[in-house]
C-alpha cells in the first residue's frame, strides 16, 4: 500500500449486457475508461492511487465471457470473467491441465477466488502471478477483441514488462485459449511465498514434460519461471539440455542451476535477489524430479 487511503476515489461504474455494449464504452471513453474481470488487482491499484480511471467497465455481466468450453480437437478456452473457482471445479482442466489448477489454487483464498480470474490474473501483467507460467507452459493464447476486430497473441508474446501488455486502446482480453496437450504430458507448479494463505509467489517454477521421439533424451520440457525477471520467462537452456541429452539426476541438478541462472530478480520487501535466485534452483529440481517420476523415468 502506497498509502493508507480511507475509500476508493469516485470513478463512473458502468455494467455492460453485451460485447458490443462494452467496447461501445470503451471507444467512447477512449483514453479514461478502464474495463475488469474480476477487480480484485485493479480496485487495489485504484485504492492506492496508482491510477485514477474516470470511468470503470465492469465485464461481469455479459453472459459469454463467464463460459469455460472443451472441445476434443480444438482444447480448452475460459472467458474473461470465468473465476478461478470455475476453473478449478471444471472436469477437464483437472484432468488435462492439472498444473493450471494447481496454480489457480495458489491465488489467495476461496472467497476471493470466487470473484477473479485467470484472464484477469494474467492481464494484471504481475511478474508474480500465479497462473501466467502454466498458461505460458500449456501455449497459451489470448483472445483480443475491439470495434476493429479480433486477435489471437501468444501469451509468451503478450507481456512487455511488469504491468505492460500489447493490449491497444479501446481492447480487451475476452479469453484464453489452451490447446489440447500433447500425449503423455506431466507436470509440476512449485511456489515459494511468505505464508500459505493468500500471499504472492516469491518465486516459483512451472514444468511441463512429454514424450518427444525428436528428442534425444526421449522428452521435451517447457520451463517457465515465476517473480524472478521483469515478466515470466521460459528457462530455455534448461529446456535445450533436458531435450538434448539422457535424463539423470546429474542433468536434472544442472537444469535446476541454468533455470537459477536464467533468472533475473530484483530484492524487494518481500525476498533479496539472491534468495530468490537460491529457491529458482530449489523449486526448478524438486519440480523437475516430480515431473520425471510422473513420466516413469528412471533416474
């Protein structure tokens, strides 16, 4: 908190129906408007006078941004306001994307996750948060939408730093697209916070590893790395030498050590640079160790 501010400032509240409604709003309102999922960061931000919007859309109440869809071939698509709740309880994403859920249920407590979202979440554009790396991992791609059209941007490509996205004026994230992993897939979300409830990630390693006949060591891994650079990043040296030689406890150490040196963090109130730095390594073998014994590798 920047400062102990007693009530929000007065901004304009407006509840679009529909799509349409909503970027009516926000061409109208081109440079003071503000639209939200969830609000759970962005009232916050507001509260503390990190930015002043005149005029906040609330996107809550246009029916199909709240839906969650699978389909067999297409994957797995959730809505701007789908909350974190939602994501959780649906069958699919237990089933096929098990390191999301996992994430998900790190973000704050139950109450609060009945109110964000995944979309949110990663609009935020927090380096910390907990969704982006498993949404990253899984190839993620947000869906933009304005009166000039529709858009699809992979979310490795969405982030230009802490905070920043390529979202343009008068636009908005209206979903998130995950495609259908590949055969095999296992994984692990490994976090570190100051506490278990309701804290953001100090750190934190999400891997996804597959069978990949392309591969000499028989898998291909995706790494990405958590509160530890500008944006979440993918640790992909580590990536390169676990796809490139034999798996072993040795090369699993040495992927740990390269997703640590990959990393870039600051020290702030919360960890030093250097122990964030220490738990990379940490959280990166015990994550790597998970996810090989999940794929029978016998290290």
């Amino acid at each position: 908190m920047i400062q102990p501010y007693p009530r929000l400032p007065g901004f304009n509240y407006h509840c679009p129906k529909t799509t349409a409604d909503a970027l009516h709003l926000l061409e109208k309102f081109p440079e003071q408007s503000r639209p939200y999922a969830g609000g759970t960061d962005c009232f916050v931000q507001i509260r503390d006078r990190r930015y002043l919007p005149e005029h906040m859309i609330d996107l809550k109440s246009i029916p199909e941004l709240a839906q969650i869809h699978f389909d067999t071939s297409l994957g797995f698509k959730i809505g701007a306001t789908a909350s974190l709740n939602a994501l959780i309880r649906f069958p699919q994403a237990e089933a096929l994307y098990p390191v999301l859920v996992v994430a998900a249920r790190d973000v704050a407590g139950y109450q609060l996750r009945t109110r964000a979202t995944v979309v949110g979440n990663i609009c935020n554009a927090s380096p910390c948060g907990d969704t982006i790396g498993p949404c990253m991992v899984y190839g993620g791609q947000m869906h933009l939408i304005s009166t000039h059209g529709e858009r699809n941007v992979a979310l490795a490509d969405f982030f230009t730093g802490p905070g920043k996205t390529v979202l343009q004026q008068g636009e908005f994230a209206a979903a998130i697209t995950l495609p259908i992993p590949a055969k095999g897939t296992q994984g692990s979300y490994q976090s570190i916070g100051r506490n278990k409830m309701g804290d953001l990630a100090i750190a934190a390693v999400t891997i996804l590893g597959y069978p990949d006949k392309e591969c000499a060591s028989g898998y291909k891994f995706r790494i990405a790395l958590t509160a530890v650079a500008p944006t979440v990043i993918f640790a992909q040296q580590a990536e390169e030498m676990l796809c490139a030689q034999k798996i072993t406890t040795s090369l699993l150490k040495k992927a740990a050590l390269l997703c640590s040196d990959a990393s870039k963090p600051i020290s702030d109130i919360r960890a030093s640079a250097a122990y964030r730095k220490e738990m990379i390594q940490t959280l990166a073998q015990r994550g790597l160790e998970e996810t090989c014994e999940k794929l029978g590798i016998v290290l």
